[in-house]
C-alpha cells in the first residue's frame, strides 16, 4: 500500500483541525448554516433525509487492517443518531410498513468509498481527528471537484493485468486534490483506471476511463475514454486516444478537464457533466482537447510530465508484500469438515480468484446476506474483517466496485482456514457475481433525493432466493437496484436493472435487462433497455422470478443469463416480465415524502 509522506499527514490533520475550526464557529452562530454548507461539502459531510452521512475517502480502494479498525470504531461509538432523529425515522418507516434502518454500520459504496449514515454533526470534527490518525479524510468526495480515483480491486494481483494501475491513480490522487483550477467545476468528475485485459473497474461508464497498455515496442501507454455516466443520460465513454504515452497522461488529462471547465454547461445541472458536453460537441470537443494538450506541451513547458523518478518513487510503495505463512499454519494445518466440503468448493469457485503469484490468491468476503442491506458492514463485521487481514492477507484490504471485501494477499495454502474463520463470521457466503451478490443504494431510506427505497426491494429479493443450490445452478447474474434515476446503484448497467420512480405519490419500480459495464462476463459495456411500464413494490419480486424462469426454460447447458438474454432476444424476457405483474402483487409501499431541507445536499452527492 501507498505510504503516505508527512507532507500528506500534516495535509490532512490541517483538513481536520479547519473543519472542527469551522463547525465550532458554526455551532456559535458566528459561521452561518450557508457559509458553512460548501465548506463541510468540501470534507464530505453531507445532510441527507434525517441524518448526517459522512463519505470517507478511500483512493482506488486499498484500505489498511489498521484503517478498518478506526472505520469500526466510527461505527460503534459514532454511528448513532439523537434519539429525537430515530424516533422521527422509525415513526415514518413505520407509517411505510417496515423498518430498514440500521445504525452503526458502515456502507461500501460503488466508488470504493465508506459511507456513515447517523453520525451527529456536532461530533464530526471528532470523526475527522480519528480519520487523520490512519492518514483517511473525506476530501472531494463531494463537490464540483475531481472525485476519489478508483480502479480495478484486483490490481497488482490479477494474472491478466498489463501493467499495475496503483502508482498512477495515486500520482492522480496528489494532482487533483485541491486542484486549484479544478475546484470548482460545471459537476462532478470522476476518473477510473485499469491495467488489466478485463475491465473489473467499469471505465467505459466514467467522465474519464483509462486503459494501461503496451504499444508494439513494449512502452507503456493509455488508452483514454472520455464522456461516459449514468444518471439521467447513460452514455458510453468515446475514445479519444487509443494511445498516449504513459508519462503524459496527467498533461493529457490537464487539457481534457480543462476544455471540460471552459465549455461544460452550468446553467442546468442536468446537463452539466462531461458526458452531455462530448455528445453534443463530438469531434469538437476532442480537437479543442488536442489543440490544449500541445499548448501545454509545447507553450507551457509540459509541466506535469511525470519523471521516471517520480514513477519509481511511487511504485515502491506498490510492491508486493513480504509474506510468511501465519504461526496456525504453520503448525496445524485447518481441516474442512466433510459435511462441509461442497460449500467449501463452491466457495473457491465463487469467492478465491487466481493470482499473479502461483501461491497466491484473491480472497472476496461477501457482505450480502438476509437481513443486511448490501455493502452494509456493522462495527463488529468491521473489526473481523481487519483481523481476517492481518491474520491472512499481509494486513490489506481492498474495497470492491460490487460493495464487498477482498484480501489481495491470501497464501493457497491458508484457503482452509481463512474458509473456516470467514465462516464463522459469516463473510463466506458463496455467491459472489451471483443473483444475491447484489448493488444497491441506500435509496430512500436516506437520501433525500430518492424516489424509493432500494434496501428493502433487495431484502425481498434476497429472501426469495436463499437456497445456494439454486444461485448456483442460476449462475452469474448482474442485478443493480438504484432508489433514483442519479443511479447510485448503477442500474443502467446490471444484467437486470431495478430503478425507483414516483409516480402518483408512490413507489414504483423500472426494470432493465441487457446492461453491462464492460467486464468480460458481461460484453461490452450498454445500459439495460426498460422492460415496460414500471411495476408496484410488491410485484418486483415476482418479475424477477418470472425473468429467471424464463431464462430456465430458454438456457442451453451453462449458458449466462446475459448470453441467453442476448440470443433468445430483449421481447421473450419482456413478455414475460409484464405477464408476471399481478401474480404476486402485495400491499403497494407508499412514495416517501420528498425532503425539503436538504435537497441540495442530495444534489451534490
């Protein structure tokens, strides 16, 4: 992992020292809630529907054993609303039907980040200060800025990657922070990179996706796509580059973000993103990119071309691990109970992937299981996670795009045994890519911006499909479930997608198929095509029974449910999704009320 200089410490303990500088002045009175509102934005704090939620940086999703533990201490002592707050939310749930509420937890978003949802705005600075103890903060996670880089949660292991994308997202990292020219932006901008042959970091569907390569003379390079989101538009990201020397990619990306700030719309947000600008402008837009890049080549002296020294620098901190085997395995070898043995296989098909060390491998410990929403992780699971790190995987963690946990650094050897204690934490559920192993948002639940809950559509969904014998023989499945069109929950590109819509003051739900996000399980990355009218929350299950069912009948051997998908034909999926819709119709769940207060907070997320 990337070992942060004191320049990087004093930063952010001076981060945490202005906030808590801040909110006493607002807590005076002397700061008002407007003054204060862009500045606590800046360090990611944001108001959401009853509650604070903090959103802690975690740069292209390597956390320590040492940071997990500060994230479960938050969790446990901070995570806990004002008796005044729970009751309101408890009393609106419950005028709903259910309660889908959870304090103390912890919540892995897409973006690699961690999310807390109940912590009171007095005690923040506090959180900041314990932030800074382990160099974390939450700086641009929100705001018209450049947001957390994220990459690929295999990098540095996969056995298919080209070239480790960790040293440049952290050398990316140090040149966007605080970018003075960049802090301010039409919207928010968000970066991913991958140096592998498979795209696990879904580029395509970002401001700006990476592509590490080798050109014929084996000099590393970057293949640059530009203009891809989701949200109200899902566009796919143009390639405006299919190959640009490695160690210009930050003076390449200065013209791309630059031509970006001259030309993105600010006068309506929903147009605001870099994608709306490419697609309207086309070639444009990509000259004006080229005709800035050698102006800051050539005029302004490439100023940040990145040195070879610079590169190594960096890279040294990316070097695998000194491993040893543990003082347990050393001396006794963990034994799988034989009445145990198929679920024990099943995970090292589903959870443990190949490595770049053939006495290695990835271990995933799955945070999607009945009655937790997904990427949902309690104080305690929190702690476990950091041991099962320490005792099994050098210490690191990595965040995955799909809101679970991966150890990077597991000994083949140690499988067993790292089985046996996730187990027992309940982190070694097999159904990792599987129907279960679900993206969802928190919806509205929390946000303010939400048109419906996504947490307990994904409960029903889970419930109904618990029995391991037949996720497994579903296969890998893609579901993405997001409360609103902002997409947090990537619904545009699940294999099957579920969208939260309001409609006469209710909740209502949208269902896609054939989406993507580039992996190579799932083709080239498309959004979903909606399957028709939307349906009640009570129907939802049904219909995505009802499109399993289908796939069932219409699979040939093992096929994919997206390759089925792909060659039965969008119209059979979509018959057979609008037939199911009273056949397991229960009690509508009501919209909820939109939030009055804190909408513009919910904006910027």
């Amino acid at each position: 992992m990337y070992q942060y200089t004191e320049f990087d410490r004093q930063f952010v303990r001076a981060r945490a020292a202005q906030h808590r500088d801040q909110l006493e002045r607002n807590l005076a009175g002397t700061l008002s809630d407007d003054e204060f509102r862009p500045l606590r934005l800046q360090n990611g704090w944001y108001i959401q529907r009853y509650a604070p939620m903090l959103r802690v940086a975690v740069p292209y999703g390597e956390l320590s054993s040492a940071q997990l533990r500060v994230l479960a201490r938050i969790a446990r002592e901070y995570d806990h609303p004002s008796k005044e707050v729970f009751d309101t939310a408890i009393g609106a749930q419950a005028a709903w039907g259910t309660t889908h509420l959870p304090v103390g937890y912890g919540h892995f978003t897409t973006r690699q980040n961690v999310q807390f949802n109940w912590i009171p705005l007095a005690k923040s600075a506090d959180v900041m200060d314990l932030l800074a103890t382990v160099n974390m903060h939450g700086i641009q996670t929100s705001g018209n800025c450049i947001r957390n880089i994220t990459s690929d949660e295999l990098a540095g292991v996969a056995p298919d990657e080209i070239a480790d994308p960790r040293p440049w997202a952290e050398i990316m990292r140090q040149w966007s922070t605080l970018h003075p020219e960049f802090a301010f932006l039409p919207r928010k901008f968000k970066i991913a990179i991958t140096g592998a042959t498979a795209d696990r970091a879904a580029t395509h569907w970002h401001d700006v996706g990476l592509h590490l390569k080798k050109n014929e003379a084996g000099e590393p390079g970057f293949k640059v796509l530009v203009g891809g989101g989701m949200g109200r538009t899902p566009v796919i990201g143009t390639t405006i580059r299919e190959f640009l020397p490695a160690l210009q990619i930050m003076n390449y990306l200065e013209a791309v973000v630059r031509v970006y700030n001259r030309w993105g719309r600010r006068d309506n947000m929903y147009k605001a993103r870099i994608k709306i600008l490419v697609k309207a402008e086309g070639q444009r837009y990509i000259d004006e990119v080229e005709a800035e890049y050698q102006q800051i080549l050539t005029v302004d002296g490439a100023p940040h071309t990145i040195t070879q020294a610079e590169l190594d620098r960096v890279a040294a901190s990316f070097v695998p691990p000194a491993l040893v085997e543990s003082a347990r395995a050393a001396t006794k070898t963990v034994a799988v109970p034989p009445e145990r043995q198929r679920d024990y296989d099943r995970w090292l098909q589903q959870n443990v992937a190949a490595h770049q060390n053939p006495k290695l491998r990835a271990v995933t410990l799955s945070f999607k299981r009945l009655g937790q929403a997904p990427g949902d992780a309690d104080a305690d699971q929190l702690d476990t996670a950091a041991a099962l790190a320490d005792e099994f995987s050098a210490g690191e963690v990595r965040v995955t795009h799909d809101q679970n946990l991966l150890l990077p650094w597991v000994n083949e050897a140690d499988l067993p045994a790292l089985w046996v204690a996730a187990s027992h934490a309940g982190l070694a559920r097999s159904n990792i890519r599987l129907l279960t192993d679900m993206i969802a948002c928190p919806g509205g639940d929390f946000c303010a911006l939400a048109n419906a809950r996504s947490i307990p559509i994904a409960e029903a969904i889970t419930e109904r499909y618990q029995d391991m014998d037949e996720l497994h023989d579903l296969g890998e499945i893609d579901l993405h479930i997001s409360g609103c069109i902002n997409s947090c929950g990537h619904h545009h590109s699940g294999h099957i997608g579920i969208l939260g819509v309001d409609k006469d003051g209710k909740e209502w739900y949208q269902v896609s198929l054939g989406g993507s996000d580039g992996s190579t399980l799932s083709g080239a990355a498309v959004p979903g095509k909606v399957v028709g009218p939307s349906f009640g929350a009570g129907e939802v299950p049904g219909v995505i029974e009802a499109l399993l069912d289908t796939f069932r009948l219409n699979r040939t051997g093992r096929e994919t449910f997206i390759d089925c998908v792909k060659r039965v034909g969008f119209d059979t999926f979509k018959a057979a999704a609008n037939s199911a819709r009273l056949a397991d119709k229960h009690e509508e769940l009501h919209a909820l009320p939109k939030s009055s207060g804190y909408a513009k907070d919910a904006q910027e997320a």
